[in-house]
C-alpha cells in the first residue's frame, strides 16, 4: 500500500460505508491503485484482478455536471446533493464528485433564513457514502425544516440510495422519475489484507499491542474469524438503526424496511414499496413543487368557518398519512380533495331569513342565520317545526304608536344616493359586520 494514502484507506477500510452495491464494486476498483489492491472479492466471491479491476473503473463515468450553484426558482430553493457523500468535507456544495453532509446542512440553514425561498427541494443523484455524519444530517435537516416552517421535498433525479436514501427520508415529499432508483438501505465494509504480498517481499510486521481488539482489522494479517464475527455484528446493528431512521421518516414499519434486504428500486417500484411517494418528469419537478407552494396556503375564514383553497377558487395539494405512504404515492400533488361545496355566506343568510317559515320566528331566523353553519334547507326545516310566537297586545295599538305616529321622520343628511336602497337583509349584514368591526 503506498505511504502518501493513509487517510483515504483509513475512511473507506474497516469502517461501515452506506453505498448502493453496484457502487461499491466501482468506489473501490477505482482506489485500487491508490491504495495497492490487487484483487477484491465481492459478497458472491467473485474475484477480480487488477486489470480488470481497472477496467471496470474506466467504465464509470459521472458526465451529468451537477455541480451547479444555488437556485432559487418560483420559490424553491434547489439544493443538489450529488456523488459520493462524506462528513466534514468543507465544502459549500458538491465538490469534485462528493457532496459533504455539512454542506448540505449549511446550504439548508440559508435557505431556511431566505425570504424569497418558500420551500426546499434536495435533487438527489447520489449512491450513498460514509456512515459517519449521515444519520445526524437527516435529523437536522428534518428539524430544520419543521422549525423554519418551510417545506422540504426530495427528488430522486437519477439515484437516492443508501446515505441518499437516509437524507431524503428526511423529506415531507418524495419523488422519482420513471428510470432513478432508490432503496438500498444497508451497510457495507471492506477490509484489505496484505498478508500474502508481505511474505513474498520477506517482510514481517509485528504488531505490539494491548487489548485483544486493538489492531482487529489490520491490514498485515488475513481477517481472523473473531474480527468477521464482531464486524459482521456491527454492521447488522447499523444497518437495523439505518431502517429506524428510513421507516420514521416515511412512515414505515422498520420490519418493513428490513425487509427489502437493502434492495434498489426503479422507477414505479419505489413508490410501490412505499420508499416515494410520485412519479414525475424530472423537468416537471420544480413547477410541481411551486405549484403546490402556492396553493399551500389558500385556506381563508369566513364568519367562523374555515374553507378550503378548493372553496375559494383555488385545488390545493394531496396530502398523505405517513401510516399510508404506497397508497398516497398513487395520488398527484394536484389531485382534487373533497370538500364541502362553495357556500355564498350572503345568500344563505339572506334565504334563511327571507324564507317564509322565518315569519313569527324571527329570532330562531336570525339565531340559525348568524351563529350557526346551517343551510338554508336544514335551517327552514327546523324553522318548520317550531311554533310562531303569539302576537302580543302592544301589536294592536297603544297610546306610545298614537303619539309616535304624529312625529315625522328625522332627515339624515349626507352624500347618499337617495336612489339606492337598502333591503332588510342588507340593513342585517350591515349591522353584522359593523359590529365585527369590518
């Protein structure tokens, strides 16, 4: 193993790593020269010779450039998260094929303090990456997103697996094109052994050390039977607390999760298993999110009762259980949602009102009318049903209606349309909103 390579081998060698399979193979045949590996053997005990080792690598290419600067786009800030994922990268944005789990919580802190941003979408092309820093930057960035009150989506635009997978679980929403995957929830870890080179050359290392697990995983000695069991150990406790953190966020039974034994989904099959919830055009993704910030907070109240953007000329967007993710994935944010028709508060008043049962029951009119949400048909059934109140003496004549019929009229002057008249009805409502100070 070169000399100048330490750090690199010490961050992706005897440590866990959250990378989709396929990856994987590639991730380490393109280290291989770095790091003095000659040959690898996969979990089906494939082996593969330097050469062909290499030529695997050169068969990788990331051409799409997603390194691409800060957006704001009708409201939503666009944060790329793309390549390999590490902790404590230093790195604003995706830098060089890498994306770092601090870049992403600081571009999100700035999107949260944005005024022109409205809602947060992660574009997501990544495989995974290091286990260190990942789970802790799920948690923030959902935190983030609850406590700045914005919005936080996900789209899988070409890949959103492992550690990809763990931050985008931290989304409200998320989507995928019909040919990005997702899933992968599982844990992997390589270990080298240069045991063989090293007898070959004549070198022996000697390893002097206390505590029996000290040195468990050096790379100058074969992987002993107790160090595979304690490794094995560990990664399976990762990968369970890995679908915790998947299965909270999405609302899913960890069993569930579990169960997908770290499989990659395409496409359809990813909401099919509950991992997104909407197949979109990648293009569209934006417009979709926008759409549905716009409509998000088109809920109004009047006297009392609240109405829904639908009722106020506007569809708000589907929402889903998070105990129903598959069965939510199958409805568009636009979807229609149903709600109680458009009711026109003025013409139910006034048709309860005017009606001819309101006649003798004038107070029960105007009770159902201004304190209740009742309809005109309920209210003039119910009307029905109660007695008209019994005229009483005064309504003959009294010596007070003698005298107040000889008194004229007080004249209101003013710059009123002495044309225009006011009904009963518009007389009450006016009365009404005066006294609700509008």
């Amino acid at each position: 193993m070169p000399t100048n390579q330490p750090h690199i081998a010490s961050r992706v060698l005897n440590a866990p790593l959250l990378l989709e399979p396929a990856y994987a193979r590639t991730f380490f045949s393109a280290l291989s020269k770095r790091l003095g590996i000659t040959q690898m053997t996969d979990a089906e005990g494939e082996v593969m010779l330097g050469e062909k080792m290499q030529i695997e690598a050169s068969s990788f290419s990331n051409t799409r450039d997603r390194n691409r600067p800060y957006q704001v786009i009708e409201g939503v800030a666009v944060l790329p998260v793309s390549g390999t994922m590490v902790h404590k990268y230093g790195h604003l944005k995706p830098y060089s094929g890498m994306t770092g789990y601090d870049g992403i919580i600081a571009r999100m802190a700035d999107a949260i303090n944005d005024p022109e941003v409205k809602g947060i979408l992660l574009d997501m092309d990544t495989p995974g990456g290091e286990v260190s820093g990942c789970f802790d930057a799920a948690a923030t960035i959902r935190s983030m997103a609850t406590e700045g009150g914005k919005p936080l989506w996900a789209i899988a635009d070409d890949m959103a697996c492992s550690a990809g997978m763990a931050i985008a679980s931290a989304a409200d929403r998320r989507l995928i094109t019909q040919s990005a995957v997702m899933g992968s929830v599982g844990v992997v870890m390589a270990h080298t052994s240069v045991a063989k080179k090293l007898k070959e050359d004549g070198i022996a290392v000697t390893l002097i050390h206390s505590g029996s697990h000290k040195v468990e995983g050096n790379p100058y000695e074969d992987l002993s039977k107790e160090a595979l069991a304690s490794f094995q150990a560990k990664t399976d406790k990762l990968r369970d607390d890995f679908a915790v953190l998947v299965a909270g966020n999405i609302g899913l039974s960890k069993e569930a999760v579990l169960a997908t034994e770290a499989a990659v989904y395409r496409g359809q099959e990813a909401i099919d298993i509950g991992f997104a919830d909407q197949l979109v055009n990648g293009n569209e993704a934006i417009a979709i999110f926008a759409d549905y910030l716009k409509n998000q907070n088109q809920n109004t109240t009047l006297s009392g009762v609240t109405m829904s953007a639908q009722q106020t000329g506007t569809q708000p967007a589907a929402t889903q259980p998070e105990s129903a993710p598959a069965l939510a994935a199958t409805i568009p944010v636009t979807a229609p949602v149903a709600t109680a028709p458009v009711v026109d508060e003025k013409a139910r008043i006034e048709g309860i009102l005017t009606s001819a049962e309101a006649k003798g029951r004038e107070a029960q009119a105007s009770h159902l009318a201004f304190k209740t949400n009742m309809s005109v048909e309920d209210a003039v059934s119910l009307l029905a049903t109660a007695p008209i109140a019994a005229a009483s003496p005064e309504a003959h004549g009294t010596k007070l209606d003698e005298l107040m019929a000889t008194q004229q009229n007080p004249v209101i002057e003013g710059n009123l349309d002495e044309s225009a008249e006011l009904s009963e009805v518009d007389a009450i409502m006016s009365a009404y909103n005066l006294a609700k100070g509008e």
